[in-house]
C-alpha cells in the first residue's frame, strides 16, 4: 500500500467508524489532535480498527506519543509494523 492509500484509508476509517468529520483534504502535516479534532479516545477506537484494516498488531505499552501527533506520523507507524511483520 502507498502512503496515498493508507492516508485514504485512515481517512475513510476516521469518517466511517469513528463518525467523525474531518475536512475533505487532509494532508501528512495535519495533527491529529489539534487539527482534526480527534480525542484519545478516538485513538484508542482507531487502533483497534488499524488492526482489522492493516493486519497488524499494535504494541499497546510500547507506542510512543509521538506517532499520533501527525497523519504522517501515523502513516509511517503503520508502514513500519506491516514491514516487520513481512519480515
């Protein structure tokens, strides 16, 4: 999957799932919290659904903060448990 579609995805997961509006063009640059106004709750909620999307598991204690400040962060996070667990 490219970061296009995993940005489009997450976007159509944000919307869909979580019933949450987000504008019609988000960019890898976008803050989760701040600029699309999703809580940490909300977060919690989209693990779990990034699980069942991307086929990967997500290390509860070991997931640093700093991957849910941006899409971007986020995005390249989900890149990098789909390569380990690939390899």
């Amino acid at each position: 999957m490219s970061r296009i579609e995993i940005l489009e995805t997450l976007k159509t997961m944000i919307v869909e799932n979580l019933e949450h509006t987000l504008p019609d063009e988000i960019h890898e640059s976008d803050r989760i919290y701040e600029d699309l106004g999703i809580d940490s709750i909300m977060v919690l909620q989209l693990v779990v659904y990034m699980e069942e999307e991307f086929h990967v598991e997500v290390p509860g204690e070991d997931v640093d903060p700093a991957v849910f400040e941006t899409i971007g962060s986020l995005i390249t996070f989900i890149e990098e448990l789909q390569a380990a667990q690939t390899a």
